[in-house]
C-alpha cells in the first residue's frame, strides 16, 4: 500500500465525521491531543513511501489506541485496513440484487471478523469457522449473551464500531478446544462430518432431500473458510459469512445465492480466489443441538 496525500484526506474525512472537534496536533494547555494522534503522525510520515510490508506494523500502532478510541473512529480505521489489504468496497451487495419476481435474498445483520481482529491479540489464523458456530448457536437459542444478541441486526449500522461485533470477536477467539467438534459442544451443538460429494450448485438439492437436517456448517478452498446454513422454516434459510453477515434465502434460491456469493463475491474479496461453484465442498457437517 502506498499511502498518499490523497489517503489522508480522506482518514481525516472520516476522524472528523466521528468527531468534528477531534485534536490531531499536540496537546495544549487547554486541549488535550486525541489518542489516534499517534497513528495519524505515523501515516503522515508515511506519505509516499510505504509498502505492504509495513501491514503488521500498522496494526501494531491500531493495537496502541484505546479501545473505546477505536470503536469511536472505527470507520477510519476500517478504511486503513481496507486499504491496506487493497480490498474493494460493497462487496457481498449483489447477493442482494433483483431476482425473478423479487430479489436474491434479504440481508439481516453485520459481520466483518477482520475489522475486528485488531483488538484482539494473537488471535491466529481467521476465526470464520468459530463466528459460524456461534451464530448457529444462536440461531438455536442456545447460548446466547446476557447482553442480548451477539450478531444484531443491523441494516444501516457500523457494525465495526459496534462493542457487541467486537465482543464476539473475542469469544469466537476463546472458544474452547483444537477442533471444530469440541468447540461446537462446548456452546450446545453436535457437528457430524458428512461423506457426501455436494458443492455450491447442488447444495440446494441436498437441503431439499434432508428436510429433517436443521443446520449445516460448510467447509471449502481446502479448509480455508467457512459458513453456515440455519434451516429458519419451510420456505427460507439462513446464511451466514462471518466477512459478509447474515441473509434470509428462500428455498428457491439457494443455488443462485450460493453461486452468486462463491462466483462474483468471492472474487472481489480475495485476490486470486479461482475455485469453481460445481467444485465439491472440503467438508459439510450436518449440526444439531446436542
């Protein structure tokens, strides 16, 4: 990433959008200087000469800055590691585009578990598969927070400034065990890894055939990510992206849905993503409560 002139006015746009007053010189004897001060002095040096390796030095400086800083200019920051990472914006918007006589699908609540990541330290490899089962859990009815719903939802809110999206970041971080199976008991739910061959273009057949199957968590690009499907009643889903958020399918649309999200959406969000929507899923685990 190289940061330029025009990358600053547009972090201070978005400081001041949080906070019209926000103090980004030093501190004086009447005002005293904002805590994202220092990570704004450490880009403006930055100007003209950083590259992608200077990434996790970033996220060191977005670690030094309060958390309550943090959620206050959440959108800056959010727009720092987009930039960063050279990730387009809106990108899961099409699974909500016109479909037939009505539209793809309906998008419920917020999910961005690498905008959240930040606050918590040396949280390893991406917590898609942990946000999943959580989210199922609650679907469930099963563990839910005393605080109320973990995965609210949220149509036009900042879910990255959201102190809830952030709380479930780290018990997703948390939950207990070295494996997918321990850590869905430890919240109530049975996974079962299933032998059979099923992708993103015949997944809707498979849900259909198994009506008695009340959930699945999906594994696929070799294990590297992974959603969740909730059976919500006779004519809808549930999916779940811990990038993307949640969405209500009708039974009808599942495939085009799924291949909407695996063919167009996909792509925009990795670089390089190649994998094919007839491409048979690494794992499917059927999940039930325990």
């Amino acid at each position: 990433m190289l940061i330029t002139a025009e990358f600053m006015t547009e972090f201070e746009r978005r400081l001041q959008s949080a906070n019209y007053f926000i103090h980004l010189a030093p501190s004086t004897k009447w005002r005293t200087q904002s805590a994202i001060r220092p990570l704004y002095q450490h880009l403006t040096a930055e100007v003209g000469r950083a590259d992608v390796a200077w990434i996790p030095t970033a996220r060191d400086w977005v670690r030094e800055i309060p958390e309550a800083t943090q959620i206050k200019y959440a959108a800056a920051i959010k727009y720092l590691e987009k930039s960063m990472l050279g990730e387009q914006s809106k990108i899961f918007t099409t699974l909500r585009k016109r479909h037939g006589r009505g539209y793809l699908s309906e998008k419920l609540s917020k999910s961005q578990q690498r905008y959240t990541n930040p606050l918590v330290p040396e949280v390893g490899a991406a917590l898609c598969f942990e946000f999943a089962i959580l989210w199922l859990a609650e679907q469930f009815r099963i563990y839910r927070s005393a605080l109320g719903p973990r995965f609210p939802r949220l149509k036009k809110g900042n879910v990255v400034g959201s102190a809830t999206a952030r709380a479930v970041t780290r018990e997703a971080a948390m939950l207990p065990g070295d494996n997918r199976v321990a850590k869905a008991a430890g919240v109530g739910l049975n996974l079962n890894l299933t032998v059979w061959g099923v992708s993103f273009n015949t997944f809707q057949a498979t849900y259909e055939h198994n009506p008695g199957i009340p959930a699945f968590l999906i594994a696929f690009n070799a294990w590297t990510h992974g959603v969740a499907i909730f059976r919500e009643n006779a004519q809808s889903c549930l999916f779940f992206d811990a990038n993307a958020g949640s969405y209500r399918v009708r039974n009808e649309n599942i495939q085009a849905f799924l291949q909407e999200y695996n063919n167009v959406c996909l792509r925009r969000k990795w670089a390089g993503y190649t994998a094919v929507s007839s491409a048979n899923f690494s794992g499917l685990y059927t999940v039930t409560r325990v």
